[in-house]
C-alpha cells in the first residue's frame, strides 16, 4: 500500500471541499468502520478511507479511488 497519495482532484461532499487537487492525504490506519466498502457499495465506484494526518490517525473521510495518485517512497 503507498505511503501517500496526491488528490487529482477536489473531493467534494454536499457541495463542500473535503480535499483540494494536489493535497497530500495519507491511508487510514486505524478501522474506517466500513464507510469506504459502504460507499463503495452504494455508488459502485472503489472508495479507499484517508486522512491528512501522516501518521494515519484520524479524522479521515473516504475518497472515490481514481482521485489518488499514489506517490513513490
């Protein structure tokens, strides 16, 4: 799994920004609580939970999978 990834896009949720391109976000490491299988199961299109603490603590929201750009170590 990379370390990091870079947003290609906003993330945008009710008409809010969550997340600006080219933000760095970084994987969950804790549970998500099944909110990016459930979103992934809702909209069907592959949701993956981040955060932008480097660490992978929390808050994190979930993000459709084709905005991250994963980034080499």
């Amino acid at each position: 799994m990379p370390k990091a990834y870079r947003m290609k896009e906003d993330r945008v949720v009710q008409g809010e920004v969550w997340a600006r391109t080219g933000a760095i976000v970084y994987p969950i490491r804790g549970w998500d609580y099944g909110l990016a299988s459930d979103d992934t199961r809702h909209s069907g299109v592959e949701h993956k939970s981040v955060t932008f603490k480097a660490d992978g603590d929390y808050p994190s929201f979930t993000v459709p999978a084709r905005m991250l750009e994963p980034l080499s170590d």
